[in-house]
C-alpha cells in the first residue's frame, strides 16, 4: 500500500465510517454480522484504493465500494422474506422488537425494516438519501439516472409524510 | 453528509472507525485461502466419482462387457468436462466493488443468468454421450437374453426417468434465469 493510499484510507474513515457503520447495520439486522459486513466494506474499500485515479470524488468512490460491498452480502443471504420494489409498498412495515421511544425513532426503526425487504437499487438510494445526499450524487454513486433516483425518493417521501400524518391524526383523535 | 432528514440517521454510529489497515491486509489473505479451499474441495468430490467410473470400466472390461466398460469411461470424462466447467463457472466475478452499483449488480445477474440458462449445456450435456452409451449397451444386453421388446420396455421406463430427471433440473434453472432476466431488464430501464 502506497503513502498516498494510506492517506486516502485514513481520510475516507474520517469522513465516511459512521456512515459505512449505519449501511450496514441497515441491511443487516444481526449485529455480529453487521459488524463483518461493515470490515468487508472497509478492506474491499482498502483494497480498491490503489485503483482510486480521482476522476470521480472520494465519496462517490467509497459510497459505490460500500454498497456493491451491501449488495453481494444481501445476494447471499436472500434466503429471507421477498424483496418488493418500492413501487409497491404503501406503508411503512412494522418493526420487530423494536423499543421505540420517540416517534421519530420508531419511525427510523421502521425504515430500517422497509430496507431490509427493499431490492438492492431501492436500497442503495434509500439509504444515500438518508445520508443527506442529492438526486445528482446519488445518481453518480449508483449509475441510475436522476429521474429514476427522484422517483424513489419522492415515492419514500410520500411513504414517510403519510405514516407522519397518521401519527398526528391518531394523536390528535386521542 | 450533514443534510440528512433525520437527525436520529446521522447521528447512529458516529463514534465508527475504520478497520485497521494490517487486519483488511490479513482479512484479505483469509478471503483467498477461503476461495482455495472451496474449490479444492469441490475438486475432491468431482475426483472422488473419477475412481468409481474408472473401477467400473475395468470391471466391465475383465468380465468382457467392452460397451458397458466404453460408457463408464464416457461418463468418467463427461464428469471430468463437469468438473472443468464448474470451476469456471463459479469462479467469483473480478472484483471491481468501485464500479457503479447498478452496473455492477447487471454484471452480477448477467453472469448468473447465462449460467443458469446454459445449463444443459454445461451441467447436463458433458455426461449424456456416456448415459446414452450405457443405456444401448443395457439394453442390447437385456435383448440377448429376453428379446428386443423386453429390452424396449426396460429402455423406456429408465429413459424416461432419467428424461423426467434432467427435465426437472432444466426447467428448475430456466425458471430461475427467467426471473433474473426480469430483474435485469428492470435494471436495464433505470440507466
């Protein structure tokens, strides 16, 4: 491993692994093997790095290494419920064995589960988006197009805003 | 990365680190020795059939039944074919974790597609010369002995079971290839 990778590594942890951290403890609930999915992220990310030639940004780079990382490991573990494009889910899924204090925090719990069964794709703009990345990053990091990245985020939007405007309604009815 | 809808999202994990470099540098060599012994095993049970269909042959041969001791030899080599093509098959795809994500899960599919639907071509083709071999060579000894319409009897009762069989594990696989080509053409349309 050359300095300058070195470097690069060490920056991209700086930045980058809580966020690493919370991808892979999105797409796998068991938190043993959250654990080793997020340090096979970060050594296909190591290893990668003696290819980074900067013609794209070092958060593209990683973001992309992550997910692809998410995505074989989901690959191999699709022994679990069926995956349904977000198209078709209406509502947010119940979360098991949640202990939610806030709404916000069951709400969090929920998305984690509505990832859990979304297909890769779906997936990775979900959690880019909740990242607080753009339609355009997201579309840079994923390959999809910029209308393809909107419609997920404004359809996970709607999902978020109806299930918020339940919430408030039973509150309210209450 | 501060933008995030959720404070809550952004704020999980945020004492994370990265993995040592010299741990991914170890992890790294696990990861080839896990890929060698994999397929050193899937060696050892192909080669584990080879002595089976070789003792068979020589059996066949010593007790002078050459066609049946020439289709255990044909099975031996269409298993030896097998064995070839699993391991180029299911050797892991380079790994290129940078690219972008859906062009990387098209390449994945693609490759598991094609392997699927080529199946009969790889899997099941390689032994069936042998098989048919051996069923001509049962069936000619059977006529010997009982007359053709026994022999045609007892060859169409084992072709079809062994027809049943293979159907089974061609439809199987189309049926799977069927469902990634839509997941692909899904991707296809997100580019």
């Amino acid at each position: 491993m050359t300095e300058q990778t070195e470097q690069l590594y060490r920056q991209a942890g700086e930045q980058f692994a809580p966020a690493l951290a919370r991808l892979a403890r999105s797409v796998e609930r068991d938190a043993d093997k959250a654990r080793d999915l997020e340090q096979e992220m970060h050594c296909a990310l190591w290893s990668s790095l003696a290819r980074f030639d900067g013609r794209c940004a070092l958060k593209t780079w990683v973001y992309r290494v992550a997910h692809n990382v998410a995505a074989d490991h989901v690959a191999r573990s699709m022994r679990g419920p069926q995956r349904v494009p977000l198209e078709d889910i209406d509502c947010l899924p119940s979360p098991a064995n949640v202990e939610a204090d806030t709404a916000e925090a069951l709400v969090l719990a929920q998305v984690a589960e509505l990832i859990r069964r979304l297909p890769p794709v779906d997936t990775q703009v979900i959690v880019l988006w909740l990242e607080g990345e753009s339609a355009a990053a997201i579309a840079e990091i994923t390959g999809l197009s910029t209308g393809a990245v909107n419609v997920r985020v404004h359809r996970i939007k709607t999902l978020l805003a109806s299930h918020f405007t339940e919430t408030d309604q039973a509150e309210t009815a209450v | 990365m501060s933008n995030s809808p959720f404070s809550l999202w952004a704020a999980a994990a945020s004492d994370a680190t990265f993995t040592d470099p010299a741990a991914c540098a170890a992890h790294a060599g696990e990861f080839e020795r896990r890929i060698a012994r994999r397929n050193r095993i899937e060696r050892i049970a192909g080669w584990i059939q080879l002595p089976v269909w070789g003792g068979m042959a020589a059996f066949y041969l010593r007790v002078g039944e050459v066609p049946l001791a020439l289709s255990a030899i044909m099975i031996g080599v269409g298993v030896l074919v097998v064995l070839r093509n699993l391991t180029r098959r299911a050797d892991n795809l380079d790994r290129h974790p940078e690219e972008p994500c859906r062009d990387h899960l098209v390449r994945q599919y693609r490759r598991q597609y094609e392997a699927l639907l080529s199946v009969p071509l790889w899997y099941i083709g390689p032994v069936m010369p042998g098989l048919i071999a051996f069923l001509a060579a049962v069936t000619s000894g059977i006529a010997e002995v009982k007359g053709w319409d026994a022999a045609l009897a007892e060859l169409t009762r084992r072709g079809l079971f062994i027809g049943l069989v293979f159907c089974a594990v061609v439809l199987l696989n189309w049926y799977g290839a069927r469902r990634l080509k839509r997941d692909l053409e899904r991707l296809e349309r997100l580019a």
